[in-house]
C-alpha cells in the first residue's frame, strides 16, 4: 500500500458506516419459519434484503437500480435492473439470475419492446417467462367511433417464453388476442393512452398462463400453446359471475396466484372500488361455468388503501404473507403475515417513505461465508481483506454486481470507493 493510499485512509478514519433503513418488528409470533425476501424503495435508492427465521437481517445490500421483484425462483435468485435513462430507445432493463454464490450468472429480457419487471416465472426445465411492452401508434378511427386517426398507443403487452438457451419459442401480443375497441374504460379514444398494466405472471394447474392486468382490473387465462384467450375474470369483458363477495370482483389487483387447492387468491387493491378497500381475497373458481365465489378474505386492521403495489403469498403453513404497498398512510412498507383464521403472527413496519413493490418468502442460504467486508472468503476480517480492497478499488471498473455490493460496499452506499477502506478499518479495529 503506497503512502498516498494510507494518509486517504487515515484522513476519512472517522467515517461512519450507513445503516440498512430503519424498520420495527411489532408482532413476531411463531410465523412460518423461512427467510423473507424484500426490496425496498426509497430515493434516491433502493435496498435488496433477506431476513432469517427470527426475523434477523441475514443480508442485505444497497442497490442502486437493482432489485424489483427480488424473490426466490427455482434454485436461483432473481431481481430486476431498471434503467432510468430517459430518451434512449435502447432497451437497458434487464432481470438478473443469482446462485448461492452471490454469483451473477445470467442476464434475460425480451427481444420485444421494452422488457418490464413485474414478473418473471424461472421453470423447472430452464425455461423462462417474462413480459415487455410496446407503444406504437395505431388508427384508432377504425376501431372504435370518434377514434384517433394516429394515436399513440402504450402498453400494449407481450409475454414470452424462451428456453434455457434463451431462443424465444412463445410468444403472446395482446394486439393479436384481445379487442382493444372494447376497452373503452382506458379512453381508447384519445390521441394518447396506456392499454394495459401486466402485473403477475402465473402458470395455471393445466400448464396455461394466468395473467393480472391491473390497468382493466382483469385476469386473463391464456392458452400456452395456441395463445388464445381461454377467459377473462373482471374488468369490461368479465366472463364470470362472481358471487360472496360485496364488492363483486377485484379493483386494480396485484400477485393473482393458483393455490394448492385450486383456488385462486389476489391482492385487492380496491382503490377504485366505490369504497376504497385493500383486501386479499380468495376465489373458489368454477371455470366450466364460469362462476367465482369468494370463501375468505382479509382486509387491512388499520384500513389501509393501497393505491399501487403489493402482494400476497399463501404459504405451506397456511398462513397468508401479506405485503401492503404503496399505501395512504403515515407509516412506510408494512409487512404482515396472518393465519388462516385472520391473526397477525409477524408484522413489521418501515418508516415513512418506504415502499416495497413485492414479499415473499422461501428458504435460502448463501453457500459462502457470510462476513462482509470478507471478499477472500477465508472467513475472517482482517490487514489481508484490507489490502484487497484496497487493490479492488483502485482497479474498480464500475461493474456493481450483488457479491462485491454485499463484500465491498461496507457503507451500503452503492459505491465502492475508499470510504469502504475506511469502513472495513473501523469494523477490524472497533
């Protein structure tokens, strides 16, 4: 280490670490034990997390752009990179594939339009599913009365599959199986408007896709071989009638999942409903005769209305992980998780400002030492871990990826830079 690098080091020798955002566990009563994969969003970044069975951080990052969707999916991890350049018809928004190395193995996205981050289904043969959207503009005055002649047309969905090579073998346009002149609730007369809002992929009991387009407040079931639309549940071409249920269907839904029981189960965020009311609901669904009845719901106990984001995860115990969104409130993120007779087993609470788009829970270890500030991996912190960040940095080529963020990036700043040396100093000496 030259002279100049240690009078850096012995100049910054104050510096103070950065904490993961605050948060409260106020209800921790013998929840389903597995880790809890959560991102949270602030400006001017965004934190990737999991925590351990007692509700422990286990690891946790800053991650600049990195982190939508954050979940287990198969025997990988995966998240979203969102790109926030603006102007640039470049496709930059990628998803990412982790191993239990902190290792980036793979990135994926769409060759159609602009690949987006709600959702990402990894299978069991290697395959992926993901979705991407298009604006174009349209002739709408052929479509529907009093139409735009050049109308600019955005969200129009696409869903593709690829195989573990990543050769693209389906691929669904909502251009091509749905009527866009029925969807008259988007003002599809105008000279601009959004078509659709894709916000859950789920593969159906019957190997068939199960889509959420909260833009319609509709599921849509989509044939996986043919593309055809099998059915749609809600919004202005419901099929269904819908029975049980007050409200009579979903508002603005996230996270629509088949259960094992093959009931289906969505977080409701029900800011457009006539009383604005955020539930999780679960439907007994008849799809022969088109019938959906609701048997269980769950509404907020502090009467939160979510008015985008959120999800809910129905887990092996039975209980219900419920992630509340982007909710009208005082207080940030909320996770709660409940059993199945509607009692609070876990909440935690974030402080004002924070959001989360999605929670989930799964078990998950990383199969390396877990130090930070330990990039060798010989499981000790000490002068050698020093002198590798400190080459590490100097030789920094601006490459962020989750095992140098979680090693390096002592201060949780998404950088790494020599206040990580200062920081990796204060943790051997204090």
């Amino acid at each position: 280490m030259n002279l100049k690098k240690m009078l850096i080091i012995i100049l910054l020798c104050n510096f103070l670490l950065s904490d993961y955002p605050a948060f409260q566990v106020t209800i921790n009563n013998n929840p389903y034990p597995a880790e809890l994969f959560i991102h949270t969003m602030h400006q001017p970044s965004g934190y990737m997390a999991i925590f351990d069975t007692d509700m422990n951080l286990y690891w946790s990052l800053c991650s600049g752009y990195k982190g939508l969707d954050l979940k287990k999916n198969g025997d990988f991890i995966t998240y979203f990179h969102k790109d926030t350049a603006e102007n640039d018809e470049e496709d930059k928004n990628y998803w990412i594939i982790a191993d239990q190395y902190m290792n980036e193995i793979d990135t994926l996205k769409a060759i159609s339009g602009t690949t987006d981050y709600h959702d990402i289904r990894l299978l069991e043969n290697g395959n992926y599913i993901l979705q991407s959207y298009i604006d174009t503009y349209i002739d709408m005055s052929e479509l529907v009365e009093d139409g735009s002649s050049n109308a600019f047309v955005k969200g129009i969905l696409n869903i593709e599959e690829y195989d573990q090579n990543h050769n693209l073998i389906f691929a669904w346009s909502a251009f091509d199986f749905l009527d866009i002149s029925q969807y008259n609730n988007v003002n599809n007369t105008n000279n601009e408007f959004t078509w659709m809002h894709g916000n859950s992929i789920e593969i159906d009991y019957d190997n068939n896709i199960l889509l959420s387009n909260r833009r319609s407040s509709e599921i849509i079931k989509i044939d996986r071989e043919t593309g055809e639309v099998i059915w749609i549940m809600g919004g202005p071409l419901n099929e269904f009638e819908i029975i049980n249920d007050s409200f009579n269907g979903v508002r603005k839904q996230h996270d629509v999942r088949r259960l094992d029981n093959g009931n289906i189960l969505i977080f409701d965020n029900g800011n457009t409903h006539d009383d604005p009311t955020t539930r999780i609901v679960e439907y007994q669904v008849d799809e022969e005769n088109k019938i959906a009845e609701l048997v269980w719901e769950y509404h907020s106990p502090y009467n939160y209305v979510s008015v985008s984001m959120g999800s809910a995860q129905r887990l092996p115990n039975q209980n219900t992980l419920i992630n509340w969104g982007n909710t009208i409130s005082e207080d940030g993120a909320m996770i709660t998780e409940i059993n199945y007779d509607k009692e609070i087993v876990l909440e935690i609470i974030y402080h004002n400002g924070y959001n989360t788009y999605k929670v989930r829970k799964d078990s998950w270890n990383f199969n390396i030492p877990m130090l930070v500030g330990d990039p060798n991996l010989d499981e000790a912190v000490n002068v050698l871990d020093v002198i590798y960040l400190v080459n590490y940095i100097f030789d920094y080529d601006g490459e962020k990826n989750i095992f140098d963020l979680y090693k390096i990036d002592i201060n949780k700043d998404y950088n790494m830079d020599v206040t990580d040396i200062v920081g990796l100093v204060n943790l051997i000496l204090y």
